[in-house]
C-alpha cells in the first residue's frame, strides 16, 4: 500500500514528453510525464535533456496530476 510521488526541481525531457527541437525565451511550452510528479511553481529551475545535461532555465507556469500522469506547462526564461 502507498502513494509514489515525485518531487522534482530539474525538469526532465524526451522529445516525445514535449522537449522542443528549438527553445524561445518567454514561450510557453506543454509538457506531460508519466507517474505523479510535483514541480515548484514560479520558481526558475533546469530544463534538462535525457542526458541530464541542463539546456535552458524555466519556469513551471502550472501542472496537473491525474491517473498516474502529469501534464503541465513551462515558460522559458533563459536558454543555456
């Protein structure tokens, strides 16, 4: 019995999940991963590859958790 959440303050992203091939400061892009994960809102923290290599700063403008998903949206506020 449990509830596995995540808590993440690097954002993790396949092109798949809604990494972008080209990153603009101040666009807002979608994102979903699988599982429930929380991400500090309004917060700048790393946008990373799958490599873990960090390529922009962002901020989480808002996510939702529902049926072992999370969808949300970032703004990029600085490319790397």
């Amino acid at each position: 019995m449990g509830y596995k959440t995540e808590f993440n303050w690097v954002l993790v992203l396949t092109p798949e999940q809604g990494l972008p091939e080209r990153l603009m400061v101040g666009t807002v892009y979608p994102f979903h991963k699988a599982e429930e994960r929380i991400y500090p809102r309004g917060w700048k923290i790393g946008l990373a590859g799958k490599d873990w290599k960090i390529i922009a700063w962002v901020t989480v403008v808002e996510f939702t958790v529902k049926e072992n998903r999370t969808e949300g949206l970032f703004e990029v506020v600085e490319v790397v």
